[in-house]
C-alpha cells in the first residue's frame, strides 16, 4: 500500500511538472507583452503604455542616455515619420525568472525604407540587442528597465553602425 500511494504522488508530481511549462512558457508570455507595448506605443496610448511599464520606468539607449516613457513615445514617434513600409519583429531570447522580477534578453529588427540626405531611397534595417528587467506587480509583468546592448544600423544591406556596449 506504501508502494502504491508512492508511485501515485510520482506520477501526479510528473504530470503536474510536464504540463506547467507549456502553460507557462516564459518567452510566449515575454513576448506578448512586448507586443501589447509596441502596440500602444504605435497607438500614442498613454494609459495602455502605463499597465506595461512601471511608473519609474527608464530605458537606458546606446549611447547611454536614460530615457523616461514620455520620451520613449517621442523616439518612436520619430522614427514613425515617413516610413509607410515599417516592419518589426522581435523575438525574445532568454528569459530568468526569480521570484517576482524577471531577467529578459529581446531581439528588435526594424525594417523600413527611407529618403536619405541623398534624395534617394534607402532600405534601412535596425537591429537592437536589449536586456530587460520586468517585475510583478499586482500578478501582472511590467517592464522596470531596458537597457540597449547592441544597436546595428543597415543601409542597402550594408552595415552603417554598430555599437555594442
């Protein structure tokens, strides 16, 4: 009877541990909230931006500059302009969670064509590494800091810049 009520608490703990990763598969989770972000960044959303980011939230970009949610909706605003065939994709690369804060790495590739000094038009692709730190609050994921890691620049296919920090 011991053996038995063993091998059943095994199999209940096996089954209950096999079917917790796909419920909670942290990078799909990650990665739908950075979805719902860039979508109420596009929509100019502030009340939507802030059930995603904390109230102290601060984006720290390449060169270093730290960046508050007002200012972040700037950045983006102007990166907007003129670029009817903008295109972003991200991918979420690794996530840590410990208690209620979570280490992420993202991936951003941007793609877009615009007018340069030139005149002419240029296929521009922007690929940004950042590592994020998201904490839970209230049983929600909100994202408390990014900090650019790796910013590529292309044009016409060729590497225009690069830094890595």
């Amino acid at each position: 009877m011991r053996f038995t009520h063993w091998l059943v608490t095994g199999f209940a703990v096996a089954a209950i541990a096999s079917a917790a990763p796909a419920q909670d598969d942290p990078k799909t989770l990650f990665a739908a909230r950075y979805a719902e972000l860039r979508a109420a960044m596009q929509a100019k959303d502030a009340a939507a931006i802030g059930k995603v980011v904390t109230p102290d939230y601060a984006m720290t970009d390449i060169r270093g500059e730290t960046h508050d949610t007002a200012s972040l909706v700037k950045l983006a605003e102007r990166m907007q302009g003129g670029a009817a065939d903008r295109t972003t994709e991200a991918e979420v690369l690794a996530v840590a969670v410990t208690g209620p804060t979570a280490q992420v790495s993202q991936k951003v590739n941007t793609k877009m064509t615009r007018v340069g000094p030139d005149g002419a038009p240029h296929k521009m692709e922007m690929i940004v590494l950042t590592d994020d730190t998201w904490v839970q609050i209230d049983g929600a994921w909100r994202l408390r800091t990014s900090i650019q890691k790796d910013l590529t620049v292309m044009r016409d296919g060729e590497e225009f810049f690069h830094q890595a920090n």
